[in-house]
C-alpha cells in the first residue's frame, strides 16, 4: 500500500474538505479526489459516502482512519519523491549539468558553428 495514498486519504478525513486538502497538499483536486479512488479500489471498500457538497466517512473509512495514524505515526517523515533514489546528501533540488566539453571558443574571424553568414 503506498503511504502518499494514506497520508493524502487521512488529510481528506481529518478535515472533510477536498478543495483546502489540495491546496494545503499543493496537488490538484483531480490527484487528490484519485488518490482517494485508487485506495478505495486497492482495498475494495468505499471509504466515503457519495456526498453532493461534503465528504462523509463510512464505516470503513473510520476503521482506516484510526488503522492508518498509527502506522503512519511509526513510519519515518515523507522524503517526497526522491525517497529511495540513494541520494543521501538530502540537498534536493535540481540535477547538475553533466561538465562536457561544452561549445567551443569563440575564434576571431570564424563564424559559430551552425550559424549561417550574413549576405551583404
């Protein structure tokens, strides 16, 4: 079971408001309304009453709810998406260009390579 599915489904149930989750979560609506479709699907239970305005738990969804603190209170914090990836400087952010040769210098009196010379 993936543990963004139940840190997102326990947002949701704890706050009953889809639209302040997502933007709270920094994700869509549409991510987060399937994120939650994908737990349901995974586990075969419908967690929350088909609602017009407001999210209702089920049964099932309360049992997941009180199931899925514990367990997410015992696992480590979220690493975000490079968890795993064996990047242990723990910087982030952007990948470094690889150092190839680059262009080449600018020789006086030669045109860049690729450009096509100015008729006169």
């Amino acid at each position: 079971m993936d543990t963004t599915l139940l840190r997102r489904f326990v947002a949701v149930a704890e706050e009953l408001d889809i639209v302040r989750v997502a933007k709270n979560l920094n994700v869509s609506r549409t991510t987060l309304m399937k994120s939650i479709a994908d737990l349901e699907a995974e586990l075969g239970v419908a967690l929350f009453e088909p609602a017009a305005d407001q999210p209702w738990l089920t049964e099932a969804g309360m049992a997941l709810l009180a199931d899925s603190k514990g367990l997410l209170a015992s696992m480590p914090p979220s690493g975000g998406p490079s968890q795993g990836s064996g990047n242990t400087s723990g910087s982030g952010g952007k990948a470094k260009a690889s150092k190839g040769k680059g262009r080449k210098p600018a020789v006086k009196g030669q045109s860049a390579p690729g450009k096509r010379r100015q008729s006169r």
